[in-house]
C-alpha cells in the first residue's frame, strides 16, 4: 500500500514537473527576441492576408460600383452627359457608362494578387523593417513603389478587354460622337482605357491601405501568435 501510495506521488510530482516546464517553455518563447526570419514572416503574412482581402473585395461583383472605391467620370466626361441627357438614346448615360467602367475595374483587380505577393515576397529584412517600423501607410507606398508599373501594365489590357465585355468603349465613343455634334462646344477624346486603369489602381492602394492601417491599430486583426509578437515591436516603437 505505501508503494502504491509512494509511486502515485512520485507520478503526481513529474506530471507537475513537466506542467512547469512545459508553461516555462511558453513563457520563455514569447518573451524570447524574435529572429530575423521570424519578423520578415510575421510581416509578410499580413501584408499577403491584407492584400489578398483587398483585391478579393474589389474583385467582387460591385466592389468597386457600390462601394467607397466607385470610379466616378472626370470633370470634361460630366460635361458631355450633361449635355446629352435631351439626346435619344443617351438619357441615362453617366449612370450607364459608370456600371461599366466600374465593372471593368472588378474584372482587372482579380489580376492583381499575384503581383502584389511576388513583391512582398521579394522584400529584404531592410524594407521589413523599415515598413514594421514605419508610418500606417508604410506598406502600401512599398507596394505601390514596387509594383504600379507592372500593376499598369497587367491592369491595362483587361480593362481594355472588359470594357469592351460590358461595351463599354463603344458606348462611350458613340456618346463622344454625339455629344461633339453639338454646336460650338469643345471637342472631348473618347478614349477610357488609362483613366479607368489609373482609376481603378488607386481604389486598389487605397483598399491595401486601409487593411494595412486595420493590422496595425486593431489587435484583434493578429490572429496569430507570430502576428501579435511582430506587430508588439511596432507598438512598442
């Protein structure tokens, strides 16, 4: 009986041992200094969720037509449907032609990720640490400097492409023809292409940047340990 008694006292004792070494090990970890290869982790993995929730919004059916990111016309496009709303054909031409520019933009941003994750996974720890340590909006004019050439230039033709999907480019170009017809006013260049792609590009930084801002503020948004320990460095600045 004393054995049995000795013996499950000695068990008690070690699983009480390698409870405390076990919380031990925990405490240590997290109060360890994180690695190089840690902090460019922790921040990769959040710019790539941030990015990917951005352009997968925008992407969406109306992310771009109703929300805050709708591309509206410029000034000298809102003379012409001013002009022309007394045409036939051509009552409800803003409203027409901005469901299809905005349209072509959600088309174009679904190019836009991959773009965006091969320059994240390009950054040295040097960028890393400068957008860790950074102001709010220090990713996003990373990404923006990286990548708004060839985000140009991947955007470009799909919106060219889509535009014409949703007629858009005709409709317009007729609206132009129309609209210059009109005595004695000036005459407009129907071409849409690089408005809406400029326009659709900076909805895009804005949406990267209000998801980088999201990370940085709102602790909830670290959902991982890995995340919560990185991000601690930036609070801590």
């Amino acid at each position: 009986m004393i054995k049995k008694i000795f013996a499950l006292l000695l068990i008690t004792q070690l699983y009480a041992c390698a409870e405390l070494q076990s919380a031990l090990g925990t405490i240590l970890e997290e109060n360890a200094e994180l690695t190089d290869s840690q902090i460019s982790a922790g921040l990769k993995e959040a710019l790539n969720s941030g990015v990917s929730k951005g352009a997968a919004t925008l992407s969406q059916t109306d992310g771009y037509y109703k929300s805050s990111y709708k591309i509206l016309l410029p000034a000298e496009a809102r003379k012409v449907t001013d002009k022309l709303k007394n045409i036939p054909g051509f009552t409800n031409v803003e409203e027409i032609i901005l469901e299809k520019i905005n349209r072509g933009a959600e088309d174009a941003a679904k190019k836009a990720k991959p773009i965006f994750v091969q320059a994240i996974k390009n950054m040295t720890f040097r960028d890393v640490m400068n957008i860790l340590m950074g102001e709010d909006d220090a990713a996003t004019r990373y990404l923006e400097g990286a990548t708004s050439n060839k985000l140009y230039r991947e955007f470009n033709p799909v919106i060219v492409e889509s535009l014409d999907k949703f007629n858009a480019r005709q409709y317009w170009s007729d609206a132009i023809t129309a609209y210059n017809k009109i005595p004695f006013v000036e005459q407009i260049n129907s071409d849409l292409d690089d408005y809406v792609t400029q326009e659709a590009l900076k909805g895009l930084f804005s949406m990267v940047e209000k998801e980088e801002k999201n990370i940085r503020n709102n602790l909830a948004a670290r959902t991982t340990d890995l995340l919560k320990r990185v991000f601690a460095k930036q609070d801590n600045k």
